[in-house]
C-alpha cells in the first residue's frame, strides 16, 4: 500500500478495512484478562471478530503487563515474531496496549517499525477509533507516532465505564475501581494504571442486576484494593457488599484483591452478615513477614496488625481460606527477615500462595534502594517458601476428603469429560452430571483432594 493511498483506495485493496478479525495476545493478572475482555466487546460493536489464532486476523494487539516481568523485551520479542505474517499481509495491523503501552507510548513504533499504534490503560474506549484510524491510511513515521498513540491519564474524568462481557457465564468479574494510589515501593502500578478511581454505586449495581438477567450467578468485584472503593454517593465497600449483596440475585459474592490496611471491621460485620452469599474466601497479600521490611515496602501495616486482621476474619469466618502474594528479596532483606516471612506463611496457614522475586520496576522507590539482593538468593529463598508451603498445603486440602461441599456448577469440562464448579473456599471440583446442573448450587461429596482441585460426587436430593 503506498504511503499516500486514500481511505478509498484502501478499501478497494482491502474489503477489511471497516471491520475485519482481530486477535488480542494478554499478560498479566485478571485485570489484564478483563482489559482484554472489554477490547474485544468495543471492536465487536465495531464490526470486528475475535480470533483465536494470530495467523487469522486482520489486527493483532499484544496487552502487556509490566508489574513483575521484563515486559518491554517480551512485547518487542512477540512483536517480532509476526513480521512473516505482516510481510505476507501488508494490512495486518499491529497495536500495543496495557502497562507497557502506557510506560513506552511512541517509542515503541519508533523503535520497532511493526507496530502500527499504541494505547495506554485509560484510553481503552479510543481503541476502535484507534484502530480504524490506523487501517484508513498508511503513516510513515514519524506521523504514526504522533497521530496513533492514545497514552494519556484521564485524571479529571470520571470512573464511569458500563462492564462490557461477552459470553458471561456463570461467574464473571465487575470492576469496581482502578489504580491505585498506595505506592508501595515495589509496585508500578500507580504509574501505569494511575490515580486510584471508584465507580458509581448504582453502576456497579445496575451492571450486576443486567449480568443476572444473562445468567450470571457469581462475581468477583475487581480492583487493586477493593477496600478503599469510595461510590460518589459517599458508600464504602462495605456499603457495596450490603447492597449487593442484599438488592441482586446473585448467589454469591467475590472480591480481590484486598489490602491488610484497609480490611475494616465494618466490611468483616457486612461479610458476617450476608453468609453464605459472600464466599469464604479472602486474598490477603502480606508481601513480606519482617515489619521492617513492611515499612520499606511502605505497606501500612506492621506484621503483627497482618495477623491481627487474620484473625478478625476468622472469628466471624471459621472456615476462610486465605491466598496471598509474597515478596522475596527485597532490597535489604536479611537472612532473619526471610525466617520472618516463613513464619508467617505457616502461622497462617495459607491455602495457596503467589510467591515472587523481588524485581526492581521503572520509577519505584525500590528500584533505587542500596543493598539490592544478590539474584541466586532470590532464587534459594523463593524455592525454600514454595517447599515450606507444600509441605503444609496438602493437609490443608485432605481435611476436605469425605465432607459435603456446597459448589457452583460453572460448567462442562471436554476434556475431562466432567462437570466443574467451586466451593466457596474458591477450590475446583469435578465430577460427573448432567449439564442441567450448570448454574445451580449444588451439595457435593469430595471423594479425593489433589494439590489444586477436588474431586467428587453429587449427592442426590434426600
Ligand atoms: N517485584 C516482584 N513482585 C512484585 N509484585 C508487584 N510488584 C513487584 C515487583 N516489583 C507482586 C506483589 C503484588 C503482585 C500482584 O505482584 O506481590 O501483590
Ligand atoms: Fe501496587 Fe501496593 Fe497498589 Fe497493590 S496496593 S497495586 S502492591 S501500589
């Protein structure tokens, strides 16, 4: 295509041009995945189909992450990998979007020619106008970087976007808020997701009533910390749960993550009250056992105010299961310090953990902190959490051998040839039914427990 063609002459070279197949390529965290989600849902309306399979499309967007990897390397290294199908599709266009879209904006298309445009976290709602922008001409650089990157913070505007699923399901996930504005000195994400922002009461309410109309039972309300959500109306997150809980038919009620600092006694009466609507399941990230680390991290609690929080949601929820993320070698972190964060992982008793190297993050504290630890002790430290972990984990889900468990049924499983749901405690179960049970909360009895799933049977109505 020339570099002066017309939107005419492109759409006579190419038939695709006002809509066409598109593939999203996603890292990350279940923010990521809803991102993901919500592109797909705007360029349907837009007259594009998802594919499954890059060789398909017509547009291929890579949605990075960058809160743990080296993720400017993987998206260049992704980009790459398509330059046979562009040379073989000269339309194919190329997008970049998410955290590193935010961090790097024009500077990736002038450092990689494949890419066609960019996009940052909170200019998702450009991206069909970005998208068609980019396929109606060809732009030489340097006119691409200055007309096809959309990367600015929406710091006036307010946090109000409709929650856009596709196919929902039976359980689905609802943003509540986004960034985040607690800047631990580890984390990105006040960089790449900005000023932390909450949606209107009534419109996470009247999202959640639309996505039970569409069968939807259960959502996990999504955030960076759920428990500083603050509704123009002046309700907390507590005041959310009630109403939820309370004013939909959902069945049950998720949320993550949660921050230790703001896990309130209000939220722990509002938890105790809805049960069991609200699931017995808390991920609770605790980020390093020595409070002197914590106040490096500038976590905003201390190791003993972490267990004391555990132990307020324990005594209104005797069975809660409690996931969290870990920090190891941190800068400064001592040998006794990591002893610290042993203990804790076994004085809490953790169901499952999502245990991580400390890796220093463009424009974070941390990064410039002395005494960064030496990489082959990140390494041994995080091997011996995982196996201190194990070692106590498998009790933990054997003691579920022989009980009854109420689950969810989600759905049918092809390849397993079974039926899945969760328990509340968020642990996946199989076993054999016919699929009129999706959707329903049914009794099942656990017959084997496995490191990650259960399996089981349904018990018949007595
Ligand atoms: N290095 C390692 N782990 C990190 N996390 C966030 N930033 C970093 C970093 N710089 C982990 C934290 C957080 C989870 C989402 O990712 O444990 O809770
Ligand atoms: Fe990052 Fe801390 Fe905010 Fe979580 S609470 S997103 S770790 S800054």
């Amino acid at each position: 295509m020339a570099g002066n063609s017309t939107h005419l002459d492109l759409l006579e070279t190419d038939p695709l041009a006002t809509g066409g197949r598109v593939f999203i390529s996603t890292y990350g965290c279940q923010m990521n995945v809803n991102d993901t989600e919500r592109m797909y849902a705007l360029l349907e309306m837009a007259n594009y189909t998802p594919v499954d399979s890059p060789e398909l499309a017509d547009v291929i967007i890579i949605n990075s992450c960058s809160v743990r990897e080296k993720p400017v390397h993987k998206v260049y290294s992704e980009v790459g990998k398509y330059k046979k199908l562009k040379d073989k599709k000269p339309h194919l266009r190329i997008g970049v979007g998410g955290c590193v879209g935010q961090q790097e904006k024009g500077q990736l298309i002038a450092k990689s020619p494949l890419i066609d445009f960019v996009f940052g976290t909170d200019n998702i709602d450009l991206l069909p106008s970005l998208v068609s922008r980019s396929r109606a001409i060809d732009l030489e650089l340097p006119q691409r970087e200055q007309k096809l990157v959309e990367a600015q913070f929406q710091h006036r505007a307010p946090y109000h976007v409709e929650t856009l699923v596709r196919k929902p399901g039976v359980a689905t996930f609802v943003n509540i808020t986004k960034g985040c504005d607690n800047f631990c000195t580890f984390c990105v994400v006040p960089f790449t997701r900005g000023r932390e922002k909450s949606r209107p009461l009534q419109h996470v309410l009247n999202d959640v009533r639309e996505l039970t109309k569409r069968g939807v039972k259960e959502v996990t309300l999504l955030g960076q910390n759920v428990n500083s959500y603050q509704s123009e109306c002046g309700a907390d997150f507590a005041d959310l749960m009630q109403t939820l809980a309370r004013s939909t038919d959902l069945l049950r009620i998720r949320f993550t993550t949660s921050h230790p600092k703001d896990f309130n006694a209000k939220l722990v009466e509002v938890l105790e009250r809805n049960q069991p609507k609200v699931c017995e399941y808390v991920h609770l990230p605790f980020q390093a056992g020595s409070s002197r680390v914590l106040e490096l991290m500038n976590r905003g609690y201390t190791r003993e105010e972490y267990l004391e929080k555990v132990q307020m949601i324990r005594r209104i929820m005797p069975n809660v299961v409690f996931s969290t993320d870990i920090i190891v070698g941190f800068p400064s972190e001592t040998e006794a310090d990591f002893q610290d964060t042993l203990a804790l992982v076994k004085e809490v008793g953790f169901e499952t953990i999502f245990a991580f190297k400390y890796s220093p993050r463009p424009l974070t504290k941390a990064a410039q902190f002395e005494d960064q630890v030496p990489e082959d002790v990140k390494d041994r430290r995080l091997q011996e959490l995982f196996a201190a972990h194990d070692a106590q984990a498998m009790p933990m889900v054997t003691k579920y051998e022989g009980q009854i468990l109420e689950v969810l049924v989600e759905g049918y499983d092809q390849n397993r040839g079974n039926l899945h749901g969760r328990t509340s405690q968020n642990k996946n179960v199989f076993f054999l039914g016919s699929e009129d049970l999706i959707g329903k909360l049914i009794p099942v009895k656990i017959t084997k427990a496995f490191p990650a799933t259960l399996r089981g049977e349904v018990v018949p109505p007595q």
